[in-house]
C-alpha cells in the first residue's frame, strides 16, 4: 500500500468522523453511507455508525425517561401543601 492510499484513507475516515458530529446532518449522513455508499466500506461505515446512533439515541430516550419519573416524583416533597 503506498502512503498516498494511506492519506487518502486517513482524511476521508477524519472527514466521515467530523459530518458524524454534526446534529441531523450525522443521521442523513449514515443512512445515505449505509445504503447508497460507493463501496463496501462506505456502506459498512454508514451501517455501523446508523447502528450506534440509534443505540445511544434509545439509551438516552431511557435515561431521560427514569429521570424524569424520579425528579417528578421528588419534586412534590419539595412543594408547600396547601
């Protein structure tokens, strides 16, 4: 492999990384890679990435969730009763 393929590898992994940070464009972003990528790789990266939004996003659904129940629980100790 030569260093040019190396480069070019390295700066397409680090642009694919900086649109993933990038709110809604990253979930466009890993659909369009996952299932209308060039290459297999591309579609394997979009495929992977689609598959670690989508398991933070339903973790985070989860834990807002129990937050939510346990501070709206708290929250009526805290009120004067009237």
């Amino acid at each position: 492999m030569s260093d040019e393929s190396l480069t070019t590898s390295f700066q397409r992994y680090l642009l694919r990384l900086l649109i993933l940070g990038l709110p809604v464009v990253n979930v466009i972003a890993a659909v369009l890679w996952g299932f209308a990528g060039r290459d297999e790789e591309t579609r394997n990266f979009g495929r992977a990435a689609l598959t670690v939004i989508v398991v933070f996003g339903v973790l985070t659904l989860i834990s807002g969730l129990v937050a939510f129940t346990f501070l709206s629980a708290r929250l009526f100790e805290f009120l004067p009763q009237g």
